[in-house]
C-alpha cells in the first residue's frame, strides 16, 4: 500500500517546476514559489489517505483468511473562516482501505453533523462517497469556533473526520 503511494508522488516531483533554495527565503516566498502548492497538496493528500489506511489495518482485528476493509473519511481542510458576507466550503471524500490498497468509494454513505447554532447553515448534510460542503452564516450567528463533525460508516466500522467553523465578524478594508 505504501508502495502505491510513493509510486504516485515520486513522478510529481520530477514533473513539478523545480524550487530552488534562493527563491524560499521564508514560508510566504515558498508558497508563492512555482509547484509548491500544487505537490504539497497532492502529496500531502496521497500520505494522508496511505496513512490512515496503513494505520487502520495495522490495529485491525481480523479472523485469519478475513480481508480487512475499512472506511476513510478525508476533508480538504480541518478549518473553514466565515463571516456574515464570506461564505467558506469545503470537500469530503470517502475511501475503502484494503491490505491491496485504497480506492473512492462512491458507495459510503457521509453525515455532516453540526451542532445547534443559530445562524449557522451548511449544505449539504448528507450524501454519498463525495461532497462539496457550503458553510454560511447570517446576522444571528455569534462569533467563535463550532466543531463540525463529518461521518461514514461502511460495513458496520465508522470513520470520522472534524472540521473546526471559525466564525468572525465584520471584515473593515482599510485604504493606506
């Protein structure tokens, strides 16, 4: 499994415009350096799902002969700011894990669960294998920080991801 993941990000790393040393001279340089972006999220996001997929298997309680398979749930981000005019997204993907590998699986069914707040909307709720999540607010929702936590459950075996909803106030541009 870990050889899947590697044999797909060793390529993007030749094929990525290259980042040299004089162009990162701190953290807002590197992320405007050509690339940058584009392989950490690709490889970041193929570490993560072989991670949780090796780390599934690896506590796994399976009869002898069984072939494990587990539920992932990944979200593209574990923190989404809103304000009353600046609505935030994000998405969800659901996986089955196998000592094989892993694969989408369009079939796991996925709950966004979020606490009673006034003001506060996402859309959707509820849907199958992926989603593209729309969170809002209004005038009634207060400021602070609201937990949200996103679900699937696939052969009885539940995965789990939260995602943190930062909600602010006014944004005020000011001209210098």
């Amino acid at each position: 499994m870990w050889r899947r993941a590697l044999l797909l990000a060793v390529p993007l790393v030749f094929v990525a415009a290259p980042a040299f040393a004089d162009d990162c001279g701190n953290p807002s340089d590197c992320e405007e350096t050509g690339g940058f972006i584009g392989i950490t999220a690709v490889v970041g996001g193929v570490g993560a799902v072989a991670a949780a997929a090796a780390a599934a298997l690896a506590n796994a309680d399976a009869e002898p002969g069984e072939e494990l398979e587990f539920a992932i749930v990944q979200v593209s981000t574990d923190r989404v700011e809103v304000a009353k005019d600046l609505p935030g997204t994000f998405d969800v993907t659901a996986w089955i894990a196998t000592e094989a590998g892993q694969r989408r699986a369009p079939e796991i069914p996925l709950t966004v669960h979020v606490p009673p707040m006034p003001g506060l909307t996402v859309s959707p709720a509820v849907g199958s294998g992926e989603m593209h999540v729309e969170v809002a607010v209004d005038e009634t929702a207060e400021n602070g920080e609201v937990p949200v936590v996103v679900s699937g459950e696939y052969k009885g075996r539940r995965a789990q991801q939260t995602v943190t909803i930062v909600i602010g106030g006014e944004y005020v541009l000011e001209v210098l």
